[in-house]
C-alpha cells in the first residue's frame, strides 16, 4: 500500500468536541483572570514558555480589523503606559505596497495614525515623486505605541510589537515593502548592521521585494541624505514595474 505525504493545513478547523474543550479552558482562564483583576492585580510574571506562547503567531484567521483592534488594546509591552492610544497602521487591504517605519512620535501618538506632521507631509511628496498616493499603500511602523521622548525602541519592545507587522503583512499580503529607517530596515531584514550598508538594493523576504531607506524625520533633519534617499525610491518605483531583479 502505498503512503500518502501529510499535508499540514494550517487552517484545518478543529473537530466540534475540540472547540467546546477550548472554549471551556478559556472561559475558566477568563474567570480566573477577572479574579485576579477583582484582586486589584494587574500584571503577572511569565515564565518563558507562557512568552513564547504569546508570540506566536495564531493559527485562526484574523482581519485587519479584528488585528488593528487588537493592536488597539495590546499591554504587551511597557510602552501602553504612556502612549496616548496605539497607531496600528492604515491603509487599503490587501495592497500592493506597504510602508514600514519605526514607531509613531508625538503627532501619531495624539492622531492615532501613522506618518502625519512634518513627516508625514514629506512622505507625502517622496511618494508623488514616484507617481504614488497615500491613499494606495498600506503604512505602518514596527512598534506602535509612542517611546517616550521618541526614543529609539528598546529591544524588549521590538521583539513584543514585531509579531503584529508579520500579521498585518501577511493580511495586507504586499507585493514590495519600503523599509523607512534603521529600525525598520533591521526589523524586517534582521541584520544588525547600519543603515547604510543596508539600503542601496533590493532583497526579498518569502516573495515580497522590500527596498530599504532614510526616514523622513531623518531627512528633515538632513537634507543632505535627500539624494541618496530619491535614488532608493527610483530603485522602489522600478522595483514596482517588474525591474530590478
Ligand atoms: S508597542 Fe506594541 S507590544 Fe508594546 S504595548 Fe504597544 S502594541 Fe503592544
């Protein structure tokens, strides 16, 4: 008899017997937690692999929606103590395009959107340059709630925030990602390395073509860095248009 591969279903629906445990194990954990929190205690220690389990990714399929809400609520990490409300991101899904910088500043952090202010106005023209809108791209920044002072994220709260970006791409399903900035740049290509050396050419991430650049904050406060940044969104726009390879 002959042995047929498995094929794994990542989105095999469980048997009925199976989701009533599920739901019963966490209807207790809901109770237990609503106890706690009657208790006046709001947070807990998590041993590794209650962490790790956090992380991963969900098997069930979310929207965008359902995601961003989630977003919204999210104390992951310690950065929902100060933001004002969390910048999920915007945009239309899916999108051909998707831009990513690094976390929302003060304007973001009051708006609840991504890229507004100063920054926001020159993406606006860096995307006109080449033949872009706002509105056909998808913008979101690796971590989502305000750092302090616009400090660069710690890496406690990269590694807490970036599992959302690898949700939103794989709902958002881009064909071509523009990095914007060091964080951004090193978040999706997960090298260590300074900018600079990282922008200049494309690389591919399970099939979507990202291009790697300066941040518009950057470049407000160094125009010099204008021209190499024009040249990384030729190599986007020609990237666009199926060249490049
Ligand atoms: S920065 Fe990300 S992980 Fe931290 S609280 Fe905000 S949404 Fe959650």
């Amino acid at each position: 008899m002959a042995f047929l591969p498995q094929k794994v279903q990542l989105y095999n629906p469980l048997p009925a017997t199976k989701l009533e445990n599920v739901r019963e194990f966490l209807q207790l954990v809901g109770s237990y937690l609503a106890y706690l929190q009657a208790l006046g205690i709001e947070e807990m220690p998590a041993w590794p692999e209650i962490k790790s389990f956090l992380e991963l990714d969900p098997l069930v399929p979310t929207t965008l929606e359902e995601l961003e809400a989630e977003i919204r609520r999210c104390r992951k990490c310690p950065l929902h103590r100060t933001r004002t409300q969390a910048v999920p991101g915007e945009g239309p899904c899916p999108s051909e395009i998707m831009l990513v910088g690094e976390a929302p500043g003060r304007e973001e952090d009051l708006e609840g959107r991504p890229f507004v202010g100063a920054a926001g106005k020159l993406l606006g023209k860096m995307l006109s340059a080449i033949g872009l809108s706002r509105e056909e791209v998808y913008i979101t920044n690796v971590v989502k709630c305000r750092p302090p002072g616009n400090r660069t994220p710690e890496a406690e709260e990269l590694q807490a925030c970036r599992p959302y970006l690898a949700r939103q791409i794989r709902l958002v399903k881009p064909r071509a990602i523009l990095a914007l900035g060091a964080v951004a740049a090193r978040s999706l290509l997960l090298q260590q390395v300074p900018l600079s050396r990282l922008r200049g050419r494309p690389y591919e991430i399970d099939g979507i073509r990202v291009v790697v650049s300066y941040h518009p904050a950057y470049l407000l406060r160094n125009p010099a860095a204008k021209k190499a940044a024009w040249e990384d969104l030729q190599l986007f726009r020609s990237l666009l248009s199926g060249g490049a390879r």
